[in-house]
C-alpha cells in the first residue's frame, strides 16, 4: 500500500500575511485611541462657556437646566463630529479597536449621570446638579483616558477636583465650576491636544 502524501508546506506568502495580521491586531489592541479631537475640544469649551454665561442668567431652575442640556448635545454631537475627521484624517478606522475601548469605558459614567439627573431634578436638587456632572464626565474622561494620550486623564482629574468642589459649595461656586470645567479647561487642553497631537 502506498504512503499517504504529507500534507503540503504553506506558502511563504500565506505565512507572511498571517504574521502580518497578528502583528497588525497586536498593535492596535495595545495602540492608543489618539484621534481625540484637539479644536474640537476648544468648540466643546466654547459651547460650554455659552452654556454656562446664558445659565447665569436664567430666572427658573427648567430654563437653566434646558440650557446646560442643550449645550451637552451641541458639545456631544461636536465632539463626535471631530473624532470622525480627526480619524478620517489619520486614516484610523473610526471604530478601531482603542476607538471602542475608549467609548466603552466613557459611556457608562455619562449614562450614570443621566440618570441620577433625572433623580436630582425629580426630588429638587438641582443644586446638586452641578458637582454630579463634573465628577461623572471627569470619572469618564480618566476611564476612557486610560486609553489615549496621556493628558486625557489629567483633564479627567482637574474635573474631579471641580466636582469634589461644587458638590460641596454654594451655588455660585457650582456654577463658576462648571464655567471652569466644561468650559475653560476644555478650551486649554484642546489647544494642547490640537499642538502635541494634531487637530
């Protein structure tokens, strides 16, 4: 009876491209998400310095929380808008994996917050309103910093400290805190982000 034949040797080609692929899924799973958008920081910031000058203003607790969720969604949807080009831009795909890890790890503080919104308004603490939301969007920029550039987290900090402030002060001091927070350090580590790396 004759030997069977011994199965054939791969292909160099085929053993290179599947280094290849390993090498390149390694790579991205250990790669940082660095399409964090630098001036689309800074419209975020200037949004929430709108928000937070037109809030100033406001008679009634509805009108001022109406415009500090309006500016979430404009300063959300800006954000989103310049991560897609920032991406784009780089050539990174807009759903890479860091991309997901740092979605995944942001999105759960912000949902929180959602949610405890509508428990602080519902029960008529709107004062604690503003140390809330500083500190959910710093615990969400320190998580979903973990996988970006390294001054992501430090911003995620600073919003922890003004949180831990408001949460603890007057109402004026609240809302200087926001200002400060969704505003103001939104513009300055934009403008870093925007100069270290790119847009």
């Amino acid at each position: 009876m004759p030997p069977e034949p011994a199965d054939e040797p791969v292909a160099l080609h085929e053993h290179a491209a599947e280094n290849l692929l390993y090498i390149r899924d390694a790579m991205e799973r250990a790669g940082s998400f660095t399409a964090v958008p630098g001036w689309g920081g800074v419209v975020m910031g200037l949004t929430g310095l709108a928000a937070s000058l037109i809030a100033s203003g406001q008679t009634d607790r509805a009108s001022w929380l109406m415009t500090w969720l309006a500016a979430a969604i404009v300063a959300g949807s800006a954000g989103a808008f310049a991560v897609a080009l920032k991406s784009r831009a780089a050539g990174v795909a807009f759903l890479s994996r860091p991309a997901r890890q740092f979605a995944l790890s942001f999105a759960p503080p912000i949902l929180a917050g959602g949610l405890l919104t509508i428990v602080l308004v519902r029960e008529d603490l709107f004062n604690m309103l503003p140390g809330t939301w500083l500190l959910l969007y710093g615990v969400a920029v320190v998580t979903a910093g973990t996988y970006s550039v390294p001054v992501v987290p430090l911003m995620g900090l600073l919003f922890l400290f003004l949180g831990s402030v408001a949460l603890f002060s007057s109402a004026l001091v609240g809302a200087l805190a926001m200002g400060l927070g969704f505003g103001v350090l939104h513009i300055v580590f934009g403008i870093i982000i925007a100069r270290r790396y790119g847009g």
